[in-house]
C-alpha cells in the first residue's frame, strides 16, 4: 500500500510532494496458521516539506519528518478442533409453537 500527494499550495507557502509506501506478505498454513510480515515506510518517506513561493522578500523552508518506520511480525494459531461440524439445522419445540401462530 502506497500514498503520494501532489505538490500543492497552503497559505503562503508550497507545499512539496509527499508519500509514503508499505509492504507486507503473509503465509497461511493450512492447518497451523498464517504468519504476517509487514513494513511500514520502507523508503522513509514519510515528511511534509515546504517552502516560500520564489521572489519572496523572505525565504522559508521547513521539514516534518515523521518517524514510523515499524516492522511488524504476527502469527496467528489456529487451536481447538477443526473437524467439528458446523451447525445443523435443528428442529427445536418452538418452531411448533410458531407455525400454530401464522397459521
């Protein structure tokens, strides 16, 4: 997953382009689970960058860096009893009680 934002304007300044780029993968084991490897900010990217528009009696830049480069690993276990079935269609007093009713 990806984000990019064109170069804009916002207030008296000029906003430079901005973005930022996750990778994951994940692998499912049939019976035993599914392990997630994920990255955020592979490229370190992730900063909103100004500045002031040219011929400006003053020039100002500035730089906000976000720190959230994360590597995250998870893995989910399946545990219980996976052959038992699922539930039945069952014919229970009320159903009785019901068809009584509508009829």
């Amino acid at each position: 997953m990806g984000y990019y934002m064109s170069p804009g304007i916002m207030g008296y300044y000029q906003v430079l382009s901005r973005g930022f780029l996750n990778l994951g993968i994940q692998k499912d084991f049939q019976k035993a689970g599914m392990l997630r490897l994920s990255f955020n900010d592979i490229l370190e990217t992730s900063q909103l960058r100004w500045r002031s528009f040219d011929g400006a009696d003053l020039e100002i830049t500035g730089r906000l860096k976000f720190e959230k480069r994360v590597f995250m690993a998870t893995y989910t276990y399946k545990f219980g009893n996976s052959k038992i079935k699922g539930t039945r269609d069952r014919k229970v007093g009320s159903q009785e009680e019901q068809r009584r009713v509508t009829n």
